[in-house]
C-alpha cells in the first residue's frame, strides 16, 4: 500500500511556496503524485526579508509573520488535495505533512552550541488540515553538533545515487548547496555560498523585477574580474565543510561592502559578475571535492536561469550539466518532495541527517510531531 506524505518547501530566495504529495516506494523512485506553488505577496516577501537581521519588535512580528506562513501551507495543501483527489486519494491517506518552515536566522556552532531559526506554527498548521505535522527539521542535529543544513543529501543519495557513478546534485535557492555522491556510495554536502538571494536582490534594486528572468540581464553584461576576484575573497568560500551559510552572512550589507570600491560597475555588470560568482563558487567546489563527476543534476529555481546554467556548463568543461527535470524529477519539486522524505523517515524512527554531510556527532532522527486533532471541534 502506498504511504503519502507532504511536503512543503519555502527556501531563502523568499519566493514562495512548493508543495508535493509523494510517495516512496522501497524498490522504486519517489513518486510525486501532485504538485502545487504559491507565491508570496511582495509585502510579505518583504517582512520575512526584514526579520533576517535584527528589527524593532522582531519577536511580536516573527510571530505574526508565522502565523501568515502558516495560512500560506494550507492554501498549498488544499490544492495538492483537490489535485489528487482524481486519483483517489484524499485527506485521509496522508500520514503527515513536512513542513520546514521559513529560516530566518542560521548560526550553528556560534554562541557555544548555536541555533537556527525556522518561522513556523506548526500546530496551527495540524489545527487548519486535520493532518499530522512534522516539523522543526533541522534542531536535533544542532543540538547534536552539526550544521543542521543541508538537510536533503540522503534525500538525493536515496534517488540518484548510484555506486557506478560519480554525481553530484547542485541546489540553488537563495544559498546553493552541493551534494556529491561518490561512486561507492560515500556522500558529501554543503552550502556553496550564494544562490539566487543576492541577483533577486540586484536585479529588483535595479530593475523593478523581483528576479533575472533566465539570466537575460546578466547575459547582457560583462563580468567585472576585479570584482568577482573580491567576491571570492570572501573567507567562507575558503572554509572547509561541514559548512552552511545563509542570510546570515550573504546579504545587502555585505554586497554593499564589497561593491565599495567598485562604485563605477554599472549594475548590468555587477549582475553578470554575481551570477558567474555563483556558478563559480559551486564549480569550484565540485572541482575540489569530486574531481571526476560523470554529471551535475541541478534543481532549484537555479535550473530555470538560462545563463546561470550556461556559466555553469563553461566552468565545468567536461561534466554535462543538466536540470534534474532530465533525471525524473521536476527542479522546483525536488525540495518539497525531499522535506516530505524527510517526515516518511521521522514516522519509520529513522535517522534523517548524514554526520558525514553535518558534522553532527550521531545520526538523529530529525524533527517533531504536531498531532491533528481527531475530532471536530
């Protein structure tokens, strides 16, 4: 009998939401059985862009904003369920939601242990579907010792990996993160640095549009060498994994501070130098950490940037680069349907980080439950 899952992804691009119902056969691929996505609206957009770093009354508004991402869930939800209704299945058959939440904050291994903050409400989320929630993914392995991201590395070595072969799967979000999947079986993973968080942030500074649709801006400018050379000067690019990053680090005031002696690039320039800083920096990493890759799987909204995946390809002569659309999985899906992963392995009591990937002292079941009441009422 199938066992279907939720799973919901709102990553740090801040573009929305991702849902999925999908299912995980034991000797078969993950099947996702419906799809849904909602946007968020710009003054929400920009409110959760806001309490990334600290702000007047950030507590009462975090709350707030949880609640409103909460609301968001479970418009997504209720379309998957209408989605699937065709095929039979109904409330009913879910066994629960993952529901990563909205992260916000991400210091581990700071301050003593660290933290890391995901907005969320997640009992109210069980109170609007009448399903279970699992959520809070990513504590257990900071409590543990470890990075708590990237997370969906045992998601991509359960679906792609292959002991035949050297792949690796690229995630760009907001932050790109890289899993590489050795032949042999041994997996690696961390985040690279930037995704798409600082182009979205240029290009709508710049041009009114909330991100470079298919990197047509970029395309039509030059790099500027000097300042990509600063970019990558960055200390964290240097750092040797376990590493993840975030907002924390990668935002406007840092742009800003590197864009100081460069005041004259004109902005077309600075987008084509931030989008081959991207494809750089996660070219680099796979060059170092798995010198013979038969392939490059990317997903996130990443895959959709034409001239992000054309910078990718000439930093990677020889590794074919391609979306993971091409090896069964849609790229917008892969993040939901691996936070969905990831709430079937809480249910099973089954460890959902790699120590290997987090740097956590031991494997950890990851998450918590949030029953759905049983009766109206």
């Amino acid at each position: 009998m199938p066992e279907y899952f939720i799973g919901l992804m709102s990553g740090t691009s801040l573009d929305g939401v991702d849902g999925v119902i999908a299912d995980f056969p034991a000797h078969a691929p993950a099947r996702v059985l419906a799809s849904a996505s909602l946007p968020f609206e710009a003054s929400f957009k920009d409110e959760l862009l806001a309490l990334n770093a600290p702000g007047d009354n950030e507590l009462h508004r975090a709350a707030l904003a949880a609640n409103q991402l909460v609301e968001t869930y479970a418009q997504v939800i209720e379309r998957l369920l209408v989605s699937a209704a065709a095929s039979g299945v109904g409330r009913q058959d879910i066994i629960a939601i993952g529901a990563h939440g909205q992260t916000v904050r991400h210091r581990p291994q700071e301050f003593g242990v660290g933290y890391t903050l995901q907005l969320n409400n997640p009992a109210l989320l069980a109170e609007r579907t009448g399903i279970d929630v699992v959520a809070d993914f990513r504590t257990a392995d900071v409590a543990a010792g470890g990075q708590g991201a990237p997370l969906v590395p045992a998601f991509h070595a359960a679906l792609w990996g292959d002991t035949a072969h050297s792949r690796a799967v690229l995630n760009i979000g907001g932050i790109s993160n890289i899993t590489l999947l050795h032949a042999g079986g041994e997996v690696q993973g961390f985040d690279c640095g930037p995704g798409n968080a600082l182009m979205d942030f240029w290009c709508q500074r710049h041009t009114g549009q909330p991100y470079d649709d298919a990197g047509a801006w970029a395309a039509s400018g030059q790099v500027h060498t000097p300042l990509l050379t600063q970019l990558l000067s960055s200390p964290y690019f240097s750092r040797l994994p376990p590493k993840s990053t975030g907002r924390d680090l990668f935002n406007p005031a840092w742009l800003a501070q590197q864009l100081d002696s460069f005041s004259a690039v004109p902005p077309v320039d600075v987008q084509a130098t931030l989008t081959v800083l991207t494809a750089q920096a996660c070219a680099h990493d796979l060059r170092h950490y798995m010198p013979v890759a038969d392939a490059l799987l990317v997903c996130g909204g990443g895959a959709l940037n034409t001239e992000l995946m054309r910078q990718l390809q000439l930093a990677l002569p020889g590794v074919p680069v391609s979306s993971t659309q091409a090896h069964g999985l849609p790229p917008l899906q892969v993040e939901a349907t691996a936070f969905a992963w990831l709430a079937q392995a809480f249910t099973q009591n089954k460890p959902g980080n790699l120590v290997a990937v987090t740097g956590a002292k031991k494997p950890r079941v990851l998450g918590a439950l949030y029953k759905a009441p049983r009766t109206q009422g």
